[in-house]
C-alpha cells in the first residue's frame, strides 16, 4: 500500500509539471512514464552487472550497451540542468524509442507503440527538478513500483481527461478474486487502457501461485502468452506497454484494435478469461461495426456489441468478468432480450454483482452492474446468483472518501458460497439466488429489484371502534384534568 508520504512525492512532481507549463494530465503521465522507465533500465543495468561480479562471467540481457554509460538515469542525472536536457532529448530518448526492437525487433507492440512517443519537457530547469524529485522515489520493490504507477494513474480519474477513466483498483481486485486467474489462462482485456484489469490478474498469479514464476514453462507463458491487450488509443498503449513492462511482465500482447470494428475474426475462441470494463458511446453505425459481431446480436449498442465480442473471444469453458450499464440488465429492446437470453439459456450465467451508482464518480454517474458467465454453447447452472453492493469502501459523492462497512470482502466471502448456503438466502437479503425459470419468466430481467423482497415493520392494524374508544377515554381524562387544575388554582 502505497503511504501518504509517497503520495506527496508524487503529488510534487505533478505539481512541478503543471506549473512548468504541462497541464494535459495524459502528457503528464506520459513524461513521468518515459523518465520512471529509463530509471528502471538503469537498476536493470546494475542488477546485471551484479551478477556478473558474482558469477564471473559476461553481462547478459543488459540494457546498455558498452560507451552507453552517459544515457543511464544514474549518470545524467548529476550533470548540469543544460547538458542533462540535450542527453536525455537528442539521445536518451532516442534509444528509449528504439529500445523495443532489442526485446522483440521493429514490429513488437512496444516498437510500434513508442514510434509516435514525444518528448515534450519544455525546459532543461523542469527537467532537472522532475528527475531530481523521482530519484527521490524508492522504487527497488515491485510492489511499490506497481502501487506508485497506480497512484499515479489514478491522476486520470480525478481529471476526466479526454473521457479515460480508470476502472477503482479495488473494483479490478475484486473481479479477479472472483475469477482467481490460474497459471495457464490466457487472458484478454479488450478496451485495456492502460492495462489496470491485465495488471491485476498478473499479482494475483504472482501472488497465488508463485510456480508461474519458477517453473520454465508457466514462465515462458506468463511473461509471453498469458496476457493480452487491445485499444484504439495510442497513447493509451503507450502507457499500458510501460505499465507492464514496470510491473515485471516482459511480453505481454497490448496492441492496437479497433474492437467492436474489427471484431473477433482472428481471436475467436482464444483467451480462457476475460476482464473488461469498455467503453459505452451509445451507438456505432451498422458499416463500422463488425459483421461477425452483428450476427451474434442484431444491434448498434456498444454495450451488446462488447458482450457479444465477448462471447467470441471466450474459449468453451472460457470464463468473464465484466463490467454493463445497468441499462443491459433491463432493456426491453430485442436486442437486449435477445442477449440476456443467451447469457441465461445458451451460456451459464453465473452471477450479477450490482454496483452503488457512485462508484465512478466523480466523472460519471451511472449505475453499472458486474456479469460473470462462463462460455458453455449448452447451458446449465440452474441459478442465478445476486449481490446487491450498497457500499465499496468509499464515499459515494464526487469526494469518493474512505468510509467504513465495505460490502467487497462479503462479496469475495459469499461468492464462493453460491452453490451451497447462498440458495437459502431470503430475497430480503443483500445477496439470494434466482432459479433460471423464474428468470425466463421474467422475459430475462437481470435487475436484482425485479427479484428482491422488502420486508417491513409489521404495524398493529386495530378495528376503527377501538380506537374510537380510546380516542374518547383520551378527551374524558383531559376534561378532568382540566377541572383539577381550575380547583387547584382556587
């Protein structure tokens, strides 16, 4: 967890940039991306020099290169503000751009990704007090590393810049624990951003099965085959390539697609899990939109096209976690029913995991819900299980503060009791399960509220006579009193 003293470092650099003349908070990240990186190639550097010290022999996979010494973090950093400007714009940056064709040669995601990447600090002075403030920043364990770069993306959520949200890291945790990734999944996020859902599962592997680490061949898939990426922002891809080469995960796939254009013509029945929280623009135009996408559901809601994507990327067996507009649980367009149908019937719906609608605030609004659902061609499950969320841990104003009472580790706690204990859950309860038919019945609405019973106060209904009669009694004990206070007062 990253502490409040780490906080205000960063909260510093940020305030440097700004007041240095960067103001787009996506420029901002990606400056402080580029400089963190090029620090991370220089402990790399030492890391391999070390152990070639101890075992005597050749430095191998080192990032530099003999007479490369002046481009390391370690070595600009103590020169004058000047020189430091003209190495790191006319040399270090360069070979930054280049440095992707040594992990995988010109056509690898971060090659292509790092072709457009600028350099953009204005001034030698801002340059020398940003890299002067990180190196102030300890970032030899992973797991700070990770958390600062978080902190540091959460920057996005609080500007609405350019409408890139993140989805709340505790919001990513819970789905992956929900799903528990395994070491041989393969899996994909197809709105990735910048990679926070690929980034989650990867430390819930590292932290649950740490063979994924240590045998050879879960190794080779973790860092080359497990994780998958795509997005049409370029800017984007820029950020997510870094974030998970800072997080420790040399190969993943993070390319750039077009999703619900494209469609899921070459990855049909490729990944084993899925986590998503896409973007929902409201309509796309029949010509732009997939035509393998539109036969799963006749439909230009991006809503329905990312689910049906979905559905085609997903393997049989192949499970989902993602995040809908509440708008896809109830719609009554045949589309929505069409797809609701399909979920419940054709695949195994798992569950619905509704969220306070507060829980993107504060750049949006809306209610959302989680599906879970597992890609099985033939049904089965014959319930559906319900959480109603009424607090995350948070505010749900635009302050989005801590709070006490999140209902997350209950979720997690009864997720795994959905089989068992939950089916004799009361519909009064936060969390119950649904039968299929009843389901079916209710022409596939998902809201919990179609569901959901209120139990209320019982309220002692008594005949109109008797309470006349007490009435009565009332006016006959206040006429006397008045009397006894007249006698009282002479």
């Amino acid at each position: 967890m990253i502490t409040g003293d780490l906080k205000n470092k960063i909260d510093r650099v940020w305030d440097a940039f700004w007041s240095g003349g960067i103001s787009n908070p996506m420029e901002v990240i990606e400056q402080i991306t580029y400089l963190l990186f090029i620090r991370r190639l220089d402990e790399l550097q030492t890391l391999a020099e070390s152990k070639a010290r101890i075992t005597g022999e050749a430095i191998e996979n080192a990032p530099f290169q003999p007479g490369q010494d002046f481009m390391r973090w370690s070595q600009f950093k103590q020169v004058d503000p000047e020189q430091m400007f003209d190495q790191v714009s006319d040399q270090v940056f360069p070979f930054l751009k280049t440095y992707g064709e040594r992990l995988g040669g010109p056509e690898s995601d971060y090659s292509q990704h790092m072709r457009d990447a600028r350099f953009t600090i204005p001034t030698p002075a801002l340059l020398a007090k940003v890299v002067d403030m990180l190196d102030d920043i300890p970032m030899a364990n992973r797991d700070t590393n990770g958390d600062l770069y978080e902190y540091l993306l959460s920057k996005l959520s609080q500007s609405g810049t350019n409408g890139q949200f993140r989805t709340p890291r505790h919001i990513i945790k819970l789905m992956v624990d929900m799903v528990a990734p395994q070491p041989t999944d393969t899996i994909c996020d197809p709105a990735c951003g910048t990679a926070g859902f690929l980034i989650g599962a990867s430390e819930y592997v590292r932290g649950h099965h740490p063979e994924a680490l240590t045998d050879q061949q879960l190794r080779h898939h973790y860092h080359h085959e497990m994780f998958h990426g795509f997005d049409f922002d370029s800017t984007m891809l820029r950020i997510a390539s870094m974030n998970m080469l800072l997080h420790g995960i040399e190969g993943a796939e993070v390319q750039y697609r077009d999703s619900l254009s494209e469609g899921a013509a070459d990855d049909e029945d490729s990944y084993s899990l899925v986590l998503a929280n896409p973007p929902f623009a409201g309509s796309l135009d029949y010509e732009s939109t997939s035509k393998d996408l539109q036969q799963v559901v006749k439909t230009k809601k991006t809503e329905l096209l990312f689910l049906a994507l979905f559905l085609k990327l997903l393997q049989a067996g192949g499970r989902a976690a993602v995040i809908v507009p509440d708008g896809v649980l109830f719609g009554g367009s045949k589309a929505h029913k069409t797809l609701r149908k399909m979920l419940v019937e054709d695949q195994q719906l798992d569950a619905v995991v509704k969220l306070p609608s507060g829980v993107f605030k504060p750049y949006a609004g809306v209610s959302t819900a989680i599906l879970f659902f597992t890609k099985t061609e033939s049904g089965s499950a014959e319930d559906v299980w319900f959480y109603d969320v009424r607090s995350d841990g948070f505010s749900l104003d635009d302050k989005r503060s801590p709070v006490e009472g999140s209902d997350l580790p209950d979720v997690l706690e009864r997720w795994g009791q959905r089989t068992t204990s939950e089916k004799d859950r009361a519909r009064t309860d936060q969390s119950f399960c649904v039968p299929k038919s009843e389901i079916a019945e209710q022409d596939y609405d998902l809201s919990i509220n179609r569901y959901k019973e209120i139990e209320y106060d019982e309220v002692e209904h008594r005949p109109p006579l008797d309470i006349i009669a007490d009435i009565e009694s009332l006016d006959a004990e206040i006429a006397q009193g008045m009397t006894d206070l007249k006698a009282m007062l002479g």
